[in-house]
C-alpha cells in the first residue's frame, strides 16, 4: 500500500501564457519501507538489536518489553 498519491490532472493544472514552456513534472516514487531498530549498547559494543512492529507508538513500556 503505497503511502503517497499523485496529483490528479485537475490538481496540477495552472495558468500560463501560451507561448511559456510547459511546467515540469516531476515522477513520484515510493521510497524504500523503513523499519525500526531499538539498540542497546556499552562500551564493547551492541549487546541487542531488536526490530520494532510497525504502527508501534515507542514509549519507556516499548523498551521494557524489548529487555
């Protein structure tokens, strides 16, 4: 389900004189997915990695479920 939507061609409509150049138009793409990561580390180096759920709100109670 892409989170972006592209204007309608009523939407990008616009005044010009008829001797301008047409407006350029740039293509939308979706970008990558993105995930989230709690980390947790000392001075060694990463002692835990965990990917967080999406549409998860990230509290203090998020951190403790992850430890």
């Amino acid at each position: 389900m892409p989170m972006f939507t592209s204007e309608t061609k009523r939407q990008s409509a616009q005044w010009k004189y008829t001797d301008s150049p047409p407006p350029k138009k740039f293509q939308i793409t979706a970008s990558a997915e993105k995930i989230m990561v709690a980390m947790f580390w000392d001075s060694e180096g990463v002692i835990l990695t965990r990917c967080i759920p999406k549409s998860t709100t990230v509290t203090g109670e998020t951190y403790e479920d992850v430890l």
